[in-house]
C-alpha cells in the first residue's frame, strides 16, 4: 500500500504490523486513510501532534469470557468484547453485535467507523463498539435472556451513562436490550440511560427502532435532489438483509413513493415486482424470527432465490445493501452498473468492498458510504441520550424531524468537505474527512499525556 504520503505510510505500516490477522479493521483503517491524504497535507498540526497514530489505535480494549447454561443444562462459553476507541467529543457510544463471525477484527472496525460516523452526527458522541459470537439463531427466550445477563454481569464494569453507552447491532434488537437493561439495573441498582434502544415503556425514544432506515432514505432523498435533481418517486430499490435497519429503510422507500422488489437474509432472497408487501416480511422476520423463504411461499407474485449474494444481479435504480460488511464485491458492482443503478447507500457498516466502491465512484454513481448514510441510528440514540438526561420524551414527530435534519446535515457535511478537498461528489472521501475534522480538534485540544 502507498498512500503517496509518508506520514500516512508510516502510520500506515505501523497499523498493519500490530494489528496482523484483522483484515476487515485494516480495510477500515485503509480506507480512511486515503482519504485524509489532502487534510493532512493542508494542516500540518495533524503530523505533528501525532493525531493518526493516536486516532488508529483503540483507548481500550476489553476481551471477556462469557459464560451460560443451556435449556439442556449445559455450560456453554462465548467471547464478549468491548472496544472503547475514542472518547475526545463525548463517552464511548456504539452497537453490540451478537453473530458467530464476531472477532476482534470485526469488533475493531466497526468501532473505528464509529468514531467518524459519531462525529457526522453533529451530537457529543465518542466512538465504541462490542458483541460476542454467540449465534442468537435457533436459541430459545431463556437461553437468551441467560446469555445477555451473563455478558452484562462483565460489561457492567466498564460502561455508564457517561463513560459507554452500548446499543443494538445485528443480533441485538429490542429484546436483547431489555435483558441487558435488566440486569446492569440489579447490578448496580441505578435507572440510568446506560444503554440506548430501550422500550418505550422504560426510557426508549420514539422513532429509534426505525431510525437507521429512515435516516438512510433521508441521506438518500438529499442525495439524490442535490447532485441530479431526482427524487426517489417511481424508483426501482433494492435492499439487502431483512433485519431492524433492512425493514425500516423499506418502509421509509414505498413511503417517498419508491417499489422496494427484491429483500434478502443470509440463506436467499425474494424478488417481488409487484412491490415487497412489508407487513408480511414484519410478521416473519420480527414476529416469527423464521426465513424470508416464507415470504414466497404466503406471497403469490414473489420468487424465492437460494443464495443471498444474487440479490445484486436483481436490476434497480437505488441499491442499498443493509445486511453486513464485504456483502457487495467489484464483480457485483459492476453488474449493477451494467443493469443502470443510479444511486448507492449503505445501510450496513462496510457492506461495499474497496473494489465495488472504486466501480461506483469511477462509472459516476451518487454513493453514500455508510458513515454518513446510516448515522441515523446512533444520531437517534444521541437522541434518547437526551431525552434520557432531561428525564423527559419528545413526540415521534419531534424525534423525526430532528432526525431528518440531522441526515440532511451529514449530507452536505460530507458533500461542501469533498468540495474542499478537491474531490467534488466523492462523498467517502468527504465524509472521513468531515467526521475526522472535529475529532483531530479534540484530541489536539485535550493534549497528551506522558
Ligand atoms: P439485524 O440483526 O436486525 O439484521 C441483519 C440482517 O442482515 C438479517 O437479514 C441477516 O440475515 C442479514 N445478515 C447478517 N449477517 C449476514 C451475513 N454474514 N451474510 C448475509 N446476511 C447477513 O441487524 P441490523 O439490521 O441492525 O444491522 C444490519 C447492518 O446495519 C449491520 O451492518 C449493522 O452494523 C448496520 N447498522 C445497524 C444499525 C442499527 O441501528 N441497528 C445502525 C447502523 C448500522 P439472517 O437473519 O439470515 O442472519
Ligand atoms: O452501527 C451503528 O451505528 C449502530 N449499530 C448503532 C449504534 C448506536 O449506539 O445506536
């Protein structure tokens, strides 16, 4: 790798020789680094306050055994994990991810992303993330709730309020939080905001649970209004995954008038031009928790196609992968461009790789990186932090306008940024540098301890 720079080959070097073996959080660490190459050529006090070979390295990184019984009475061990990667603009903030591929690579990378996605939102939020490769498919109410009191029964040592303040993530939705909650209030006998995505009945906010989705057709309405004039009236969308963030994006796409044809989960996805009807992909995915295979077999005018990766030769005007990292490859991309995708967002963290955002970027495609594109769900976390601090609730309708603002901010955030640096449109690059700008700030600001 040659960044053409040598403080960032350096810092580069130094990233790949700690950090061996954790190819998805060098992707990330690659990525931004790239695209800092004009900020740090612009403002010298970077390099010389030793702001990226602090900003790559985590605060603190907590690797815990989780230990639970089965409904067979079996001990069963898992691995927690908590990465508290940069607390400069406010405490730790970030999801948990329960899944089996769930490693310190995975771990690190979405906690790293989170620093600049946080900073985007415009709201005092540091950056962290955490999960365990417990796989919650398959697993009864109990083992669940056993699973997520053991791992709090650990995490509670390390989060608070105002020091971490964790969420969901794949795996971890409404139900896992409240178990969560639960058993951090035992622990410590405090009613605190300790985590975000709560209940409505106990200190939740309005409009989370949708938040990621709608926030990304927000990003993506404004997207396309202020680089083609277009709306997403009439369009053909395509959406990967059929989980919190997957759901709420479809919901908000028919809303602005978009056919949403095709959805997936891991085993295959279902094409459906008449239209997806969301309220049958609801009952099996949030009420049932069964396959989207289903949806096939209650609806007459969809197929069902083995194999979730297909999904992307399903032709549309508006892509938005939100299912998982590395989902989109180059050869992929380059089928979507051949079919006339015109827009691309990431619901997901990293769902595109390197290759099939350079196809994107190179064939003129509006691409909104997933940084700037999904912050609605911590933005509306920072929300119910809030509403947590003031102990107090705004209505829906509050919570979503100031959700859409938010959106529309990170938008030209990202978009005047790339103008800045001399890469007009190339909303990656202007969103790591626009997230990065406010951090480095900081960090400069709080200065060094030695
Ligand atoms: P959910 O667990 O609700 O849904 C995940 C969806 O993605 C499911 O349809 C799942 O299928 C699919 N999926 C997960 N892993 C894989 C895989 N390895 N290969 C193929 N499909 C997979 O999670 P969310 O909707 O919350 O999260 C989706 C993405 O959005 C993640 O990248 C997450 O980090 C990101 N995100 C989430 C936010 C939130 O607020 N929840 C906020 C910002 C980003 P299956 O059921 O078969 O596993
Ligand atoms: O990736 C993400 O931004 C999330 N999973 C949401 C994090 C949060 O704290 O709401």
């Amino acid at each position: 790798m040659n960044f053409q720079n040598d403080y960032l080959n350096r810092v580069y070097e130094e990233v790949c020789r700690r950090n061996a073996g954790e190819p998805e959080f060098l992707q990330a660490v690659r990525e931004v680094l790239e695209s800092l190459k004009p900020v740090v050529e612009k403002d010298p006090s970077i390099e010389k306050n030793g702001v990226l070979e602090r900003i790559v390295e985590p605060e603190r990184f907590i690797q815990f055994r989780v230990s639970w019984v089965d409904d067979k009475g079996q001990v069963q061990v898992n691995r927690g994990y908590r990465v508290q990667f940069n607390s400069a603009i406010g405490p730790y903030k970030g999801g948990l991810r329960f899944h089996p591929s769930v490693n310190a690579s995975v771990i690190k990378f979405l906690g790293f992303e989170q620093v600049f996605k946080n900073s985007l939102t415009g709201l005092p939020m540091g950056g962290g993330k955490g999960g365990s490769d417990f796989d919650p498919k398959g697993k009864s109410d109990m083992e669940i709730m056993r699973f997520c009191q053991s791992f709090m029964t650990e995490l509670a040592k390390h989060i608070g309020a105002d020091t971490d303040v964790p969420a969901g993530d794949i795996g971890v939705g409404a139900r896992e939080i409240g178990y969560l909650f639960g058993q951090y209030k035992r622990l410590r006998n405090e009613f605190t905001g300790v985590l975000t995505g709560k209940g409505l009945t106990y200190g939740g906010s309005l409009v989370r649970k949708e938040a990621t989705g709608y926030g990304l057709l927000y990003f993506t309405s404004e997207m396309l209004k202020n680089m083609k004039q277009e709306s997403l009236q009439g369009k053909r969308v395509v959406i990967s995954g059929s989980g919190n963030v997957a759901i709420y994006a479809a919901q908000k796409a028919q809303e602005l008038g978009a056919t949403v044809v095709a959805m997936s989960d891991s085993n295959g996805y279902i094409i459906d031009e008449a239209g997806i009807q969301l309220a049958v992909v609801q009952q099996i995915k949030e009420v049932e928790r069964a396959r989207i295979k289903e949806y096939a077999q209650r609806v007459p005018s969809a197929q069902y196609v083995e194999g979730c990766r297909g999904i992307w030769s399903v032709k549309c005007d508006v892509a938005l992968p939100c299912a998982t990292q590395n989902e989109l490859n180059g050869q992929e991309a380059q089928q979507l461009v051949d079919n006339g995708v015109m827009a691309v967002a990431e619901g997901a963290n990293m769902p595109c790789t390197p290759e099939a955002v350079e196809i994107f970027l190179k064939n003129g495609i509006f691409f909104g990186p997933a940084k700037a594109a999904n912050a609605g769900g911590v933005a509306t976390s920072g929300l119910e932090m809030s509403q947590n601090s003031m102990r107090y609730s705004w209505t829906a309708q509050e919570v979503d306008e100031k959700l859409k603002g938010i959106m529309v901010n990170i938008f030209h955030s990202a978009y005047n940024a790339s103008k800045e640096y001399g890469a007009p449109g190339n909303l990656v690059l202007g969103a790591n540098a626009a997230g990065f700008a406010k951090v480095a700030q900081s960090m400069i600001a709080q200065g060094v301890a030695y």
